[in-house]
C-alpha cells in the first residue's frame, strides 16, 4: 500500500468512525466523542494491524466506552489512541515477577474536540515529543457552514505548517496525517451540531491532510 492508498483508507476510517459513534446514540457529548476516538482506534487496529504476522504482536491502548452508554473506562496509555509493541521483563530474583515494556510505538493519535489554539498547542504537541512511525491528529470542527469549516481549516492548517517550518525535521521518514471532524456537543453558534446536522452533513466536514516531506507542506487526500 502506497502512501497515498493509506491516507485515502485512513479517511474511510474516520468516516466509518463518525457513523459507528454516531448510531452508537449515546447522550453525552463527552460520551459520543469518547465513542468516536474509540471506534477510530478499532477500525485503524483492524485495517493495519490485526493481521500482522509477527511475533510480537501489536497492542491497542485506547479508553472505551462502557456498553451501557454510562460512562467511560480506561485504556488510554499516554495518548487517546497508541497502537505499541511489547516485549516481556522479569525480575531475576523473583521469575514470576513479570511486566511487559512498550519497544515501538506504530501509530501515536491524539484527538481533540476543541477548536481553540490552546488545546490544539497541548494535545499536538504531545505527538511532537513522541518517537513513532505513524502520527494522526483529529482536530474537532463545529462552524454551521461548509465555508466557515473550510475557512478554519485554512487556518489550522497554516499554524501547522509554520509549526513544521520550526520542528518538522523530526518528522523527517515518519508519516503524520492532521483530520478535521466534526465534534458533537455545543458548537460556536449554541446548538448542538450532530442533533442539527444530517449524518451526511457530518460526514462532508471530514478532512485529512498528509505531510508531505518534501516542501513540509499539509496536502489534502
């Protein structure tokens, strides 16, 4: 699969994502958003890693949602979303102390509902400083037009490209794809977006970017 190909399967994933949180009918926005990031690390476990043939096979860290829709449960292991791979240590004096410790991280995904500069700085800024071979970031859109998202989009994208013209060197053979989702909850014009927008309507605002290391620049697939 050429990078190309697996940035155009990535954005199936968010949109199958979107749809699967979305049936999912929980009442929360936190919960829907929780829902979201959990189905996004499923469906990207089962497209790029479930089938691997290695010994070492990788592990999902994720938080969950509770069955029932009551609540959340954990999972999470730095990030939202880490797909790692482990190797086993043991204490020498004691052989059934045993633990296992993360070798490699594969995908490092942080996603985050906000659209403020502040929030993105943080949870961003947490893929900068990690070492892994695949970086997603998912960045929440709540604007009531089609313009209005593109516009913001526009702009995000623009901070993040200056961000690479500062750092991007250490993305250098890794690849880093930047999404934009649409985020249930309030939105910046006081209504609820997923209870006023069509499922449809949903969708159309999924965007994904892909760094290209050639000009540092976020191209769209």
């Amino acid at each position: 699969m050429n990078n190309k190909e697996k940035g155009k399967l990535i954005k199936d994933l968010m949109v199958e994502s979107l749809e699967d949180a979305y049936n999912a009918q929980l009442k929360k926005s936190s919960l829907k958003s929780a829902k979201f990031v959990e189905c996004f690390g499923n469906n990207l476990y089962r497209e790029f890693c479930e089938n691997e043939l290695d010994s070492s096979e990788p592990k999902l860290a994720v938080q969950k949602v509770k069955d029932d829709g009551s609540g959340k449960q954990s999972g999470e292991w730095l990030l939202d979303i880490v797909i790692k791979k482990e190797f086993e240590i043991a204490d020498p004096d004691k052989k059934q102390s045993k633990a296992n410790l993360v070798k490699d991280v594969l995908w490092a995904i942080e996603s985050e509902s906000s659209t403020s500069i502040k929030e993105m700085a943080k949870d961003f800024g947490k893929l900068v400083v990690i070492n892994a071979e695949n970086y997603v970031y998912l960045n929440g859109v709540d604007q009531k037009t089609i313009e209005n998202v593109n516009a913001y989009i526009k702009r995000r994208i623009e901070t993040v490209e200056d961000i690479m013209d500062k750092i991007g060197e250490r993305f250098i053979g890794k690849n880093l794809y930047y999404g934009f989702w649409p985020k249930p909850g309030s939105s910046n014009w006081s209504e609820n977006y997923w209870d006023n927008l069509s499922i449809k309507d949903l969708k159309s605002r999924i965007k994904l970017f892909e760094l290209s290391e050639e000009e540092m620049k976020l191209e769209e697939i």
